[in-house]
C-alpha cells in the first residue's frame, strides 16, 4: 500500500486506531508523512502544469472508455476537455493533500472550462469537489476527529431512541457553524451555495445511467452536508433522489444502503422514514433472491425499528401514556413481522412474547376477526413454549420486558372485601384514665385539617394473620369462543402473602363473570395488593393495577393484626316440641335460636363453644341486646357467667359450655280501662262467684260511690252500707280490660342477640377480638290473664282474700292451680273466678307509712310497690296444660292497688278489744241478748305504732246483711242508740290506747251486726287542726274484721 492511500483510506485510520487503542502512533505518523506528501504534491502538481496543452492526456471514467472510440481527439472542443478534465484533477490532488485553497482555484477553473464543452460528468465532479473543498475550509478542525464506535453488545435502553454515531459522518443536526472567510480563500461558497452545487452536480450526474452509484453517492453527501448545517428539509430531498436512481445492486448492498438512508433519516428527526428503511434492510435479509438468509439480522432490524413506529416493548410505558399513540396499523403490521421473524429464528418464547404483546397493546384496534385470529395464533405458539412473566434476554444482550394480557379476561371492579361479620376484629375498649380536670385538646378546625384527607386506596377495616381473605373481581369474555382462566392469583408485598389459586371457564361473550380471588397473610403489618395472576391462552401473566385503565387505584393497602382465635358455636335440641333450632354453620356469622314459649313457661338452652382456631380462648364474655331494660330483660333471659370464666382459657380443639335459662315473661294483669272513674258500679260478672268462695263473699251488692261531702253525711248519720258497697265497686270497676289498649289473644315476640366477645395469643395482647352472635327469637304465647281483681276481708284480722277473675286465653285445657293444692279445670278462653287467701303486709314492711311526717309521691309509690310485691310473692298461680305437658307459673308483679284495697291488704296498725256488758266479745263467737234490754258496749283501741297518730275517727255502725247479700244501714226503727256512735280521736299515742262506750237498745229480735272501724281523717300525720277534720277526707281506714255478730232474742 503506497503513502497515498495509507493517508486517504479513512477505513484503515480507524483499523489503525482502533488495534492501537488511542494510542499517538498514527499522530505521529501523520506529523511526519504529511510534510513529504506537501513536497511530492507539489512537484507533481509543477509537473502536470508544465505540460503543454497538446500533451495533455484525456482523463476518462471506467464506462466512458467504449465510448471513445470514434471521436476526434484532435479537435478545439477534446483538447478544452483534456484540460478542463486535468484541471479538476489537479484539484483533486491539492484537496487531498491538504491544500484546499488551490483545491478551490482548480475547481473553479476546471468549471469554467468544462461548462464550455458541456463536459456534464466532469462539471458534475468539479462542482462537488467545489463544495468538498469549500466545506473543509468554512469548518476547519470538525473532519479529522475519530469516530468513538459505540460498543455494539449493549443494548438500546427500552423506550429510548437509539443515538447515531457522532463522527464525520453523523454530527448532530445543524451541528455546523461556518467560521468567517479568510482573506486567502475567498472563492470559498457559501452554505447555501454548498447545496445548490450539489444539487447542480447531482443534476449533470443524472443525465449518464451508467453514473448511478456516483450520483447516489453525492447524495448521501449533499444529504450529510444539509442535515450538518440543520436543513433537513433539502437533505430529505437528496435522499428522496436516492431512492429513485435505478441501480443493479446484490442484496448486500442494497441492505447496506437501506441502513445509511436510514441513518441519514434518524440524524434528520425522520423516525418513521428511518424505521420503513431497516424494515426495508431487514426483508432484503430474508429475500427470495438472498441465497443465504438471515433472520437474526432480520429480527435485529426489525426490533430497531420499533422507535421510529413510536412502539415500545415495554406494555407498561404505553399503559401509562409513557408512549403516543402511533400509528395502530403500521404498528400492528410490523409486531407480526416480529412474531414471524422470531419464529423463524427458532425462539418460541420470543415469538410468544411479541404476540402476547401485540394482543395486549393492540387490541382495541383490531376487528373481531383479527382478535380471533390472533388470539388462536396465540394459543398455537404457546403450545410450542408458554408465555411466562419474566424478561427474555437475547443473543445481543438485548432484554424483552415480560408482556401481561390484562383484556384477555378484562378486568372491572376490583374490590377487597372485609372478613365475615363474626371473624371482623374490633379494637377492645379499655376505660379511660382519670387524668385530672386538665385535658389538652389541640384547635382543630374541621374543613382546614387537611390531615383528615382518607387515602381511598386504604381500607377502614383490617385483616387478620392466619385468616383467609377476599377479593372480589369481575371478569368479561370478549371472545367469541370458552375462555379457560387457571391459576388466579392475587399479587402482594410488604407481607408474606399465600395466595389460593382458582378457576374459572368464562362463556363466550359474557360479562361480569364474579371471581373470588382468595389468599392468607401470613405476617403482620401493611399489606398492599397489587394485582393478580392468570393464566390464559397458554400465557402466564401479572395484571398490575397500576397498569390497567379500568382500576381507579394503583393498588390497596390494608393493615393485617396478630392472629386471633376462631369459635364455633352449637346448640343442643331438648326434645322440645317448641324449640326449633337450625343447623348451626360456622360460616354464617349469627346462630339463630327460635323459642316458643306460654307466658310464665321456662326452659333452658344448652350452648356448646368450640375452640376451632389455632390460637387459645382466654377471653369470653357475653351480653345481650334487645329493646327491653335490663331489669326486663334479665325476667327473660339468664346464664351463669361464672361457669363460663371457670372452662377457661380453652384450648385449641376443646369445647366448653353454658346454659340459657329462658322464662315466658309477660303481663299477666290486664290493664285498667280508661273509661271507669271511681265512680263506676260494680260489674254484674262478679255478683255470681264459684262454690269455693265463702257466702258472704257473694253477698256484695253494687251501688253507686257516693261523692266526699256525701261520705260527712254518712259520717255524722251513721248510715254505713253504702261506704261498703262504694268501695267494692271502685276497686272492681276500675279493674276492667281495656280493649282499646290491649289485646290479650296476641303472642308477643321478643328478639334480643346474644354477643359473645372472645379473644386470645397475639390477638388480645394487641388489643383485638372478635364477636359471635346468637340471635333469639322468643315467641310468648298467652296462658293466662286476670281481668278484674279486688280484695276482701277474710274472717281473721291476719289474712284477706284476694278474689281474681281469670281467663284461659289458650286453645286448649288448662288446670290451674292456687290457694294450697285447689285446682279449677278451664276450656280454652273460658273465665272463672278465685278467691286467694293472703297473709296481710305486716307492718315491719310500711316503717314510714304512719310515721309523723309527710311522704313524698315516690314515696307513696314505693310503699304501693311493697304491698303489690308481698300480694305476689304469697299468691302461687301454676298452670298445666295436660295435652302438651307444659306448665308454667303466672305472677302477679305489679298488681294495682287502689287505696281502698290496700288499707286492707295492710297488717293493721290498731287492736281491738270489744266488752258487751263489760265481758270481751271474740269475732265469730255466738253472742246473745234479749230485746229492750240495755246493752253497754265498750271498745278499746290500742296504737301498736312507735308514733302517735292524730285525728283518728271512730265509728260504730249496726247493719244486718239478708240473704241476698244486701246490706241494711237503716236501723232506725229497730234500735237506739244512748251515746256517740262516732267520736274523733284527736292523738293516740304510741303503744297507747283509748276506751269508748255507749248504750244500745234493740227492739225487735234478729241477727245483727256492728262495724267497728277508725279512719284518719285528712292528713295521719296531724299536719291538719282537729277542727278541718270534718272537712278532710279519709286517708286510711282500719276495721275489726270480722264484725261482731250479736243474736237478739225474744224476751
């Protein structure tokens, strides 16, 4: 190789400089070659000059050579040619020796001479060496940089346009900055005339077709210059040329020349253009005419087109808007040239891959018939190798991003759901310390605290460890043939998460198709849901949230607490006709028990616990919710909470149990009506009693109550059977059933939910448990109900009887039991009447009923309350159903007492000591007397009261009571009185007594009686003068029961 070519071969400089590594040696080379080079260009440049214009030689190209023959060599116009064509040689040969200012004269002259022979190939060439020459001095320094070659084994970063060489052949787009123009070089062109020279050269090119690859190569130039000088616009029509010069070529160089246009394009901005040109390069690898193809090369090519389509095979970039939109169908047609060529290649999974991601990014501009196409092509190639989520590494070192199908099923509605209403965890309230009456409360103003904003990806509720969770997804077929979805997974971090594979077969364009996508956590703290799994079409993917259009989160996050323990519960059938128990599931999170009860019926309920968690029970506790008060509720439902704490901690796997103690509560008392004043008569269905009363019982006679000022009257007269009648017939009267208030054939239903709290192990030391219901259902049937009640004296001081009317509101017979082994059989909804023998409220029980001191309302109340509670406590009501078997026990709680019926329920605080001539009469002792003799009759009463009483009235009243039961008062005619019949006792003293007597004379014989009664008049406690006593109106009333009964005989 001579010195020449060693110093103008530019591909041998960079061989030289790129074996020698950076080293000086071709610098030094250079420094001391080109002063010899100077000195030989000269001397053949003085030579070539000296020759005379005859002598000069006919410079020819290689394809002018077979025209020559026949010319005349001789004439004017060659001998100019001759010399316009040595000319431009010399200039040749200053240029590369280095010299381009006599480069430029040359050229110049050499232009001159040819355009005067029409020499159009030559004028072609000197035009371009023109502009050669003009470049390298308008930018000096910028051409004898080596090019830095960038290391080819490193892939382009994806989603990034690949850099062009920076070199003399590709320097950025307007790179070029021409320096002002010397004095010695001023013919040099101008930027501007650089181009419009080429384009002149180009021009006088194209008129040879044996020219062509000259032409094409002053295009690349001409372009390489535009683009240098930033006017990519004319270098875009220098290559335009290029594409239209009809060359023969093999497939090598026309690949080669599809690659420098396409380089040329990239440094223009021309993405698109530059990517038609590899995939151009990239077919003629593969091209029927290429004896050896190569589709790795065909592959690369086409994978470095990808920019210019604005394609990346990243799916995540154009998910997120990383990527414009593009050109879908250049876009679609070049991913299958893809898919074809890495098949082609061999690699399966490369071809997967693309089509996975072709289907994923492309689908929504493919027709229903491509997607179903393609789809099946999908399932082909994937059949040969499954598409798996992990990056494929290439023979290049390039890396395919992996490519997830998120429409094949689309997804909508991604929703995690909180745990079963029974295994939720609640936060355990603990009481509050008492910190002193200094609390620090910073001002917080409601629409200003922007730390309130809540995270919508963030859920309020929480998971537990060890416990599955849920996910619900939505899913939809937009194909028109089965999908298959195996292997559904849910994707997690932060924690250690199991996720539970599931399946589903989607019917062919159906939608939504509801998936449970199921998982355990198996750590404590944030979990954050990202995504999940499937498999479909043979491809495996991860179908991230954050980059699916329809889920409005990028993902969620939900906080997982230590484990707590699980509990099942059961309850026992006891052969009970009307207890009804489901079965108990222990994913359902109440147990419903349903009772049905008669009022006063108990039963009990036997709730077994078991321990069906890996972590212990060491907390268990129950209550109970329901619309009735404690006090209520407590009369219905009952259980042993000691019996409870003593079964525990309860172990995993062991059971334990405790017993509801159920009672038919209900009103057994109808209401009064609203209707009856007191001044209502005694109803007619209680002037006929049954053969179990006693006979005077039946007796009472009703009349109207008499209004205050008439009850003075009698009083002051000493008529008496009228404040007897009255009395009954208030406290009865007063007692009837309302039915505008009540009906008492209606059962009554009472729902309550037992809540059972329990927790254990990490659970209840971070402060969580969970909560099991048991909802009741308690259906109370009526037994029995009493409509009207009263009281009645009884032959002793110490008892009264209690005279019920009560009905079997059952469908069915009844036995009902009272008074100490009595029995009265009842039909369904039949009535009878009892008289119950009651012991009277001694008076241990009213400590403040007579005490010197005025009584509240409460009070008062309190002490109606006491009588009520001792007239049920003594009262024993059973009943037995003798068909079912069932039994039960009314009560008589809450009985109203008029005033009337508990002065006689109540032990009575005076004593009586009657003398009939001065000899002690007993009650119920036969007593006689003659008629028209004087009887003196004497009455003590002794106070057995700590205190006083004042203004106590004392009356002496004689009646006769006929068969019938009518009371006679008007006694007038058969007897008389000498003395005060009614005396007012203005103090008696504790534990002190009085004595009053008077006389009485019967007329005529019979059977007569003396009522022996002290009322207090107006207020007990002497608040009141003795002389406003005949205006007061009786507070108590106390009688000697029974009354004296005195025979008077003939004389």
């Amino acid at each position: 190789m001579t010195i020449l070519q060693l110093l103008t071969d530019a591909t041998l400089q960079q061989e030289i400089a790129r074996q020698l590594n950076g080293s000086q040696f071709f610098t030094q080379l250079f420094s001391g070659v080109s002063p010899l080079f100077s000195r030989m260009h000269r001397s053949h440049s003085q030579e070539r000059s000296r020759e005379k214009l005859d002598r000069v030689p006919l410079l020819l190209a290689p394809f002018e050579r077979k025209d020559i023959v026949g010319l005349d060599l001789e004439s004017r116009t060659n001998k100019k040619k001759c010399m316009g064509r040595m000319i431009k040689h010399l200039g040749d040969l200053s240029l590369q020796a280095g010299v381009p200012h006599e480069a430029l004269q040359h050229y110049i002259s050499a232009l001159d001479t040819l355009r005067s022979v029409n020499d159009w190939l030559w004028l072609g060439g000197a035009a371009e060496g023109l502009c050669s020459a003009s470049v390298i001095v308008l930018y000096p320094g910028r051409w004898r940089t080596f090019p830095i070659q960038r290391n080819a084994s490193l892939p382009p970063s994806p989603g990034k346009r690949r850099p062009g060489l920076i070199g003399p052949s590709s320097l950025p787009l307007g790179s070029l900055t021409p320096v002002p123009i010397v004095e010695d070089a001023p013919k040099a062109l101008s930027p501007e005339g650089i181009l419009r020279r080429y384009q002149e050269a180009i021009q006088n090119y194209a008129k040879y077709q044996s020219a062509g690859m000259i032409e094409t190569e002053a295009c690349f130039k001409a372009a390489q210059i535009a683009i240098q000088q930033g006017c990519p616009l004319q270098a875009a029509s220098f290559l335009k040329n290029v594409v239209l010069i009809n060359l023969t070529l093999t497939e090598q160089e026309k690949i080669q020349r599809f690659l420098s246009l396409s380089e040329l394009y990239t440094q223009m901005g021309f993405h698109r253009k530059a990517s038609l040109c590899r995939r151009l390069a990239a077919t003629r690898h593969v091209s029927d005419q290429n004896r050896q193809p190569d589709w790795t090369q065909c592959y690369n090519l086409m994978l470095q087109a990808l920019d210019g389509h604005r394609l990346s095979l990243d799916p995540t970039e154009r998910a997120t808007g990383g990527i414009a939109e593009g050109w879908p169908a250049l876009q679609i047609h070049l991913l299958q040239q893809l898919v074809v060529a890495a098949r082609r290649m061999g690699h399966s999974a490369l071809a997967t891959r693309h089509m996975t991601f072709l289907l994923q990014t492309m689908w929504h501009h493919l027709n229903p018939k491509e997607q179903r196409e393609l789809t099946k092509q999908l399932q082909k190639l994937a059949s040969e190798c499954e598409g798996a989520p992990v990056p494929l590494v290439l023979d290049s070192r390039a890396v395919i991003p992996p490519a997830n199908l998120t429409n094949i099923p689309l997804a909508k509605n991604f929703r995690l759901q909180d745990l079963p209403l029974h295994l939720r965890p609640q936060k355990i309230q603990k009481l509050k310390e008492d910190m002193g009456p200094f609390l620090y409360t910073p001002i917080s103003f409601g629409s200003l605290d922007r730390k309130s904003t809540k995270s919508l990806s963030r859920m309020d509720y929480v998971w537990v460890e060890g416990d599955m969770c849920e996910v619900l997804l939505d899913l939809y077929n937009p194909l028109p043939f089965e999908l298959k979805v195996s292997n559904m997974r849910l994707l997690a971090s932060e924690v250690v998460f199991e996720s539970i594979p599931s399946s589903i077969v989607l019917p062919p364009d159906s939608g939504p198709n509801t998936v449970v996508l199921a998982g355990v956590p198996k750590e404590v703290g944030e979990l954050e849901i990202q995504g999940y799994s499937t498999h479909t079409l043979g491809v495996k993917s991860n179908c991230q949230l954050r980059h699916m259009r329809h889920m409005p989160q990028p993902s969620f996050t939900v906080e997982v607490v230590p484990a707590l323990p699980h509990m099942e519960m059961s309850t026992n059938d006891q052969k009970n006709n009307n207890l009804q128990l489901p079965p108990v599931d222990a994913s359902v999170s109440i147990t419903t028990i349903s009772k049905s009860l008669y009022a006063g019926e108990s039963t009990e309920c036997q709730v077994t616990i078991l321990n069906s968690g890996s972590q212990p029970i060491e907390l268990l506790e129950i209550s109970a919710q329901c619309v009735l008060d404690p006090s209520q509720l407590k009369q219905v439902l009952q259980w042993s909470a000691d019996n409870i704490q003593a079964q525990l901690p309860l172990h995993p796997g062991a059971s334990a149990s405790f017993t509801l103690y159920l009672h038919g509560h209900a009103e057994y008392i109808a209401p009064p009506r609203s209707d009856v004043n007191d001044g209502g008569s005694q109803p007619s269905s209680l002037l006929s009693g049954p053969s179990s009363l006693p006979s005077r019982l039946s007796s009472l006679a009703s009349t109207p109550q008499p209004s205050r000022h008439a009850h003075h009257n009698e009083l002051s007269s000493g008529s008496f059977r009228s404040q007897i009648s009255s009395r009954s017939g208030s406290s009865i009267g007063s007692s009837r059933l309302n039915p505008k208030i009540y009906d008492p054939s209606a059962p009554k239903v009472i729902d309550c939910q037992l809540k059972l709290r329990y927790s254990g192990g990490p659970g209840l030391e971070a402060g969580y448990c969970r909560v099991k219901s048991i909802s009741l259902s308690l259906e109370i049937l009526p037994s029995i109900l009493i409509t009207s009640w009263d009281v009645l004296p009884a032959e002793t001081s110490s008892q009264f009887y209690l005279v019920l009317d009560v009905t079997n509101k059952t469908l069915g017979e009844l036995e009902l039991f009272y008074a100490d082994g009595k029995v009265m059989l009842l039909e369904g909804n039949e009535e009878c009447r009892i008289a119950v023998p009651v012991e009277r409220c001694p008076l241990s029980k009213l400590s403040k009923l007579y005490q010197n001191i005025e009584l509240t309302d409460v009070e008062k109340a309190e002490l109606d309350s006491v009588c009520s509670d001792h007239v049920a406590s003594l009262v024993d009501l059973k009943w037995v159903l003798p068909v079912s078997n069932r039994s039960g026990k009314a009560s008589l709680r809450g009985l109203p007492l008029t005033s009337d019926m508990l002065d006689i329920v109540r032990m009575s605080p005076l004593q009586w000591e009657v003398l009939l001539n001065k000899e002690i009469a007993k009650p119920l002792s036969e007593l006689t007397c003659v008629a028209g003799q004087c009887l003196q009759l004497g009455v003590t009463v002794q106070n057995y009261l700590d205190w006083p009483l004042h203004n106590v009235a004392l009356s002496l009243k004689f009646f006769q009571e006929y068969q019938s039961g009518i009371r006679n008062y008007r006694l007038d005619s058969q007897l008389a009185v000498a003395g005060a019949p009614n005396v007012l006792i203005t103090q008696l003293d504790d534990q002190s007594s009085v004595y009053h007597e008077c006389n009485v004379v019967f007329f005529m014989p019979g059977l007569y009686k003396i009522d022996i009664q002290c009322s207090s008049v107006g207020n007990c406690s002497g608040a009141h003068p003795p002389g406003d006593a005949t205006e007061s109106t009786p507070a108590h009333t106390w009688k000697l029961i029974p009354p004296i009964e005195l025979t008077v005989t003939d004389p």
